[in-house]
C-alpha cells in the first residue's frame, strides 16, 4: 500500500499570547517557571503575554522549545507573532520526502512475516506490509472502506474487538496513548475520536484476559484470533521519527508486531510462504 496524505485543520487562529498562555497552561508551567526556563524575565513573559511586547523570532522559537510544542502548532506561533512558519507541511508522496517515505516503506517490507502499519497523527492508516491485510479481514467490509483509521478498526464491536483474547487490557493501552496525544497536542480531532470509542459497547468479559509481557510506554501484549481459528500472540510496539524538522514526519508513526511465542511465529511464517 502506498503512503498517503491526510491533512489536518488549521489552528483557530489566535493572538501569539492567546497561544503561548494555552500552551504554558496545558504544560502547567506558572510564568516564573517558563520565564526560568526560557532565560527572560517574568515581567517580559508576563507582557509578551499580554501583548504588550511583541516576542522576537528567536524567543518564539525558545519558549515552543522549553514547552515542547508539537512542529504544527510551533508554525501556528510563529504565524501568530507575525513571522514565516519554519517547519514544511508536504505530503508523503512529495518528492522532497522520497528518502523518509522509502526508509518507511523498507522498515515495513523488512518486518514481514510479520505485521507492520504506518499511521498519521490522526491514527489513519498510511501504508502496511503484506500481512496487515490477513489480520485485517476479520472486520466488516463497511470499515475497510475509504480512509482506514486503525483505532476504529481495532475497537468497533464490528471491527476486530470481538477477535482480541485480551480486550480489555488493549482498550486501556489505546485509550492510554490517546489520552497523552490528546494532552500534549490538545488535538480537537483527536479527542473526538477518544470520545467516539469510548463510547463503543464493551462485552462483559473484556477484562478475562490480562496478559503478562506490558512495558508501560514501549511494549504492549496482543492475542489475536485469525478466521482460521489460530490464536497468535503479538508483542507491539511504536516507532517515531527522532529529529524530524518537516511536520509531516514528526506526525508519522510505524506500529510493529513482534511473535510473543514460537507457535506464532511458525504461523506467520507459514501464512508468509502462501501469499
């Protein structure tokens, strides 16, 4: 499957102290606390806040650091003080993005037998390797139409949550995740779709099954029932770009599946060998 592009609204336009106290606020830093952290002066915060001061280039750029402001909202500050935007917004299939586009598409190939996706900050399918799709066909046609968003895959009880041993215990990791984007993006989409799945039907015995192997932050256990009737035991985890500068790749995330057991891993291998 070939990368693909999904772009996103742009931040509701506000004043550069308007965005600055939304960002110190989500961070729960005071105005002492980001003025020591950003080298100035409270009083100058306290004024470039309220629009007294206009902050200069390299102050923006200071304080989007000392926050840890997404590259997307960090363009919206920039914009906002009256200044270019620094970091690109391209789509996958740009030229320019050719390497990092390639380099995912090798990470993917490379993980086979065993499953591997990329997804956008939205968590909408980009591209996959060749045995996302088996895992994939236990859900109703209706959600692999149009644009793939995998949490809704996952956790539609006409997706693949009735094929997941240990239900519960994914949900919570899933719901985890989004609760810290949501926290450090403040991404509007993003917490309609928590509130979406949320709101999906949970069976009584979705807790049944807690399984050992969860590393909170890098590693969650997965069992899985294929329609053959085979239950393979996944180990998951994500990965990210490290330093990225264009807004696109900071957003893009390869999910892996790791056999947590050799009986999986000769099944994956087996239904490799046939496709």
């Amino acid at each position: 499957m070939d990368l693909a592009h999904a772009s996103a609204p742009a931040s509701q336009a506000r004043s550069f102290g308007e965005h600055l106290r939304h960002w110190r606020q989500r961070r729960r830093m005071s105005q002492l606390d980001l003025a020591g952290e950003a080298d100035i002066s409270t009083r100058h915060l306290s004024f470039v806040e309220t629009g007294r001061s206009l902050p200069s280039r390299e102050m923006v750029l200071r304080l989007a650091e000392r926050l840890d402001i997404p590259l997307r909202e960090r363009n919206a500050l920039l914009v906002a003080a009256g200044y270019a935007p620094m970091y690109r917004e391209r789509p996958l299939d740009d030229a320019a993005l050719a390497p990092a586009r390639e380099a995912v598409q090798l990470i993917l190939k490379s993980h086979e037998p065993y499953p591997a996706l990329a997804v956008d900050r939205h968590w909408n399918l980009l591209a996959h390797n060749a045995m996302v799709p088996h895992l994939m066909a236990r859900a109703d046609p209706s959600l692999l139409q149009g644009t793939i968003n995998v949490l809704r895959l996952s956790l539609h009880p006409r997706g693949l949550a009735p094929h997941i041993v240990n239900l519960g215990q994914w949900r919570h990791h899933l719901f985890e995740r989004l609760r810290q984007q949501v926290q450090a993006t403040g991404d509007r989409q993003l917490k309609a779709l928590e509130e979406e799945l949320r709101a999906y039907p949970v069976p009584a015995d979705a807790d049944a099954h807690r399984l050992d192997g969860e590393v909170l932050g890098i590693a969650m256990p997965l069992r899985f029932r294929t329609q053959e009737g085979a239950v393979l035991s996944f180990i998951s985890t994500t990965t990210i770009f490290g330093t990225p500068v264009d807004v696109t790749l900071q957003e893009l995330a390869l999910e892996t599946f790791f056999p947590a057991d050799p009986g999986t891993a000769a099944a994956l291998q087996t239904l490799a060998a046939s496709l």
